[in-house]
C-alpha cells in the first residue's frame, strides 16, 4: 500500500512545465520590451533621431546663412561699412552723430515720479 503523502499525481508534472514554459515566455517578453535591444530603447532612439535630424536642419540653415555672410564680406564694401557703423559706432572723417534723447523713456519717467 502507499501512503497518502506518496501519491503523485499525474498532471503534477504537466503543471511544472507548465509554469516553467509560462515564466520563460514572460521572462522574453520582459527581456524584449526592457532589454537592450528592446521596444522601449527602440522607441527612445526614434526619438532621438527625430531631435539630431532638426538640429542637423537648424545648423544647415545657419551654415547657409554664413556662407551668405562670407560671400558678402569678400564682395561687398558697402556691407563692410554698414558692419563697421553699426557694430562698432564707426563714422567717416568729418560726420557728426547727433545724439537725441528717447522720448519714449523720458515720458515713462514722468508718468512713474
């Protein structure tokens, strides 16, 4: 005779592979959403990719704008002296700068005393 706590069942093995089977599809479904090379780290790259591609488009159009800006220096001498006024205050011999007061300034003043 065999004792009570002897008996095996018959679908006791079937359920451990059964979990076992189970806890290995989990543990790939985790491994390809969270891993290194998984949904989420594909997702974030995407992402990335979308922000270095509008940067590469802001820095292309400044690049244009300064082979513009180089081209006009090398060419232009009225640019040069348009530069040279408003940069660095720059005037020809025998022109007078007139300096006049901002109203706009002066009347906020008034209206804040």
């Amino acid at each position: 005779m065999t004792n009570a706590n002897e008996t095996v069942t018959p679908n006791g093995g079937k359920n451990i592979l059964t979990i076992g089977l189970l806890v290995i599809i989990l543990l790939m479904f985790a491994y390809a959403v969270f891993g290194d090379r998984g949904v989420l780290r594909i997702l974030q790259a995407q992402e990335k990719k979308q922000e270095l591609e509008l940067q590469l488009a802001e820095l292309q159009v400044q690049q244009q704008e300064l082979k513009i800006q180089i081209e006009r220096l090398q060419k232009d001498k009225s640019y040069w002296e348009s530069l040279a006024r408003t940069r660095l205050g720059m005037v020809r011999e025998g022109e007078l700068i007139y300096h006049l007061p901002d109203f706009k300034n002066e009347s906020q003043e008034a209206t804040n005393k």
